[in-house]
C-alpha cells in the first residue's frame, strides 16, 4: 500500500509539473508577443532582448554573443562552422563565446510569430555564482563545443517566466531581477550544460585559453595571423592550440579570422558605403580577386551584388 501511494504521489507530482510547464509556456508566448509588438529585436534592459519574427528569415550571418537563449514559440537554426544547433519551445541554446554564427527562423508564421528571449551574461557574475553555490570546475576538462543546445526543464522555464514578467513592473525590477538573473544562471551551472557556462566565467584551463584567443583574433582581425605567435602567448603548443581552437569554436584559427573580415568588410559596404576594393583592404586583403572569391563563398554572391541585394531588402 506504502508503495502504491508513493508511486501515485509520483506520477501526480509529474502531472502537476507538467502543467505548470504548459501554464508558464502559454504565459511567456503572451509576453513576449505583446511587449515584443512587431518583427525585431528589442532590447528592454541591459542584456535582455526580446525577439518575434512573422515569418521563416533567410540565413542571416552575424556574431553571436555569449547568451542564454530560449525560444518561447517557434523555432531557430544557428550553423556553427559545419555543426548545426536547432532549437524549439522545449530546448534552449547556450553560448560561451562570441563568435562568427549564420542564424535562421525556422518555424515562424502571422498566426505563429517566432517569438524567443536572449540574455546575455557578465563573466563576472557566472564567477559570482560560482563561488557563492561553491560549484566545482572537474579538474580534467574535457572538449566542448562553444554553442550548445539543451532540454529546458521546469525550474529554469519557470525563473525565465518571471524574469520576463518583471518587465511589467519597472520599480520592481532593478531589485528582483539580478536575483532572478542570478537563480538562471545557477540553474545552468547546476544543470547538463554548468562546464560549458564555466567558459565564460575567469578560470583556468583551454577554455578559458581559447576566449582569449578568440578575443586577440577579433582586435586584431585584419593583421596576418600569426598561429606560432599566439599558441606561444597562450603558453600552448601550435598543434595544441589549434585542436583545443577548433574543438570549442568548430573552426580552425584562420577560419576564424576570415569569417570575421568578411563579415566586417561587408558591414564596411553597407553601412559605410565603401566600395569592395577598399573594404577588402581594409579588413587585410590584399589581392581584390581573392577577397571577391572568399566573400562568395561565404555570403554566396559576389560582394557589390550581395550588398545590392541587402539594400533592396531593407529599402
């Protein structure tokens, strides 16, 4: 009988989670589709976006800021080299470093917009938590992709929930919402995906390495690279560091590089109004034909019609 009422008491505690997911889900998607009001992203606070879409987009290249990222209807397609990270209302997408991605609204619709919400982390405050629920970092640490995408459980839905309803109350929400910010973050640390979370906090090991790698890379994008210089900065072989390189952002070091002057220089065109020649050189190439060759291989036209194109879509 003992057993009985427990395994009842189970299964009704499971039902009972089960809707209160169902509940927070349908109060996220009310939310986010009336403060997001119109395609976009909107940026209600510092670090917190809001985003709804009417319609599947085209595969759309920009850098990806570490974030937390969940999809509240919908759902969204980030390439990360040659891996791709689909995510819906069930999961959710963690990134540990800025890095080079294409994204994509999948399943979006009038009826249906896509609608998500992306926080972005100060390192500070993983480190904080960290110390704070005195989690532990393994002492061996194994290979893990910078961008990653897990099942979004009750307790992290439900903090998310109330993160985005304190935007409706602006006095109270510069006092709750660091703690809430802070419940998240615990909640990933404690969670499948806290070693990955750890890239973004000041900790020793090849993760923490790569960051800064990455970020010498990003300053000095349009100087050669040089990989013996920077493994030896980084106190690593050559070898080492562009198989731990590769192993966290899914590209190799002058990937890396080249992802990112393409995507400046083609920021250079169109915000600029710079024609190809002097955007390729000013982002480090040298030879014009080779930046024309690059650029289509990456954005799939060559530079002057992709730039058109661009235009006419945001005229």
């Amino acid at each position: 009988m003992v057993e009985l009422n427990t395994s009842a008491k189970s299964h009704q505690n499971l039902i009972l989670e089960a809707q209160r997911s169902q509940a927070n889900r349908a109060e996220l998607i009310d939310r986010i589709a009336r403060l997001a009001q119109g395609d976009g992203s909107v940026q209600y606070k510092q670090g917190l976006f809001l985003i709804s879409c009417s319609a599947p987009t085209q595969p759309l290249h920009v850098i990806h800021a570490p974030a937390f990222c969940v999809v509240a209807q919908g759902s969204k397609e980030v390439l990360l080299g040659n891996d791709r990270y689909r995510y819906d209302s069930a999961h959710y997408l963690l990134s540990t470093v800025e890095l080079p991605t294409v994204n994509q609204v999948i399943e979006a619709s009038h009826r249906e917009p896509y609608l998500g919400l992306r926080l972005e982390f100060d390192p500070s405050l993983i480190t904080a938590v960290m110390m704070e629920s005195k989690f532990s970092l393994p002492r061996s640490e194994t290979e893990a992709r910078a961008i990653t995408v897990s099942r979004l459980d009750g307790g992290l839905l439900d903090a998310v929930v109330r993160l985005v309803r304190l935007l409706d109350q602006p006095a109270e929400y510069d006092f709750l919402a660091p703690l809430t910010i802070r419940e998240i973050v615990y909640w990933l640390l404690v969670g499948k995906q806290g070693k990955r979370l750890c890239h973004l906090a000041v900790v020793a090991g090849n993760a923490h390495r790569i960051a800064k790698a990455v970020e010498l890379i990003r300053q000095n994008f349009d100087q050669p690279l040089k990989i013996d210089s920077v493994a030896r900065d980084l106190g690593m072989s050559a070898s080492s560091f562009h198989h731990h390189f590769k192993a966290v952002t899914s590209m190799s070091p002058l990937q890396f590089q080249k992802q990112i002057r393409l995507q400046e220089a083609r920021r250079l065109m169109l915000g600029e109004d710079l024609d190809a020649f002097t955007a390729g050189n000013r982002v480090g190439y040298e030879d014009a034909s080779h930046f024309s060759r690059e650029y289509k291989r990456l954005f799939g036209e060559p530079p002057l019609r992709d730039v058109d194109r661009l235009r006419e879509s945001l005229s």
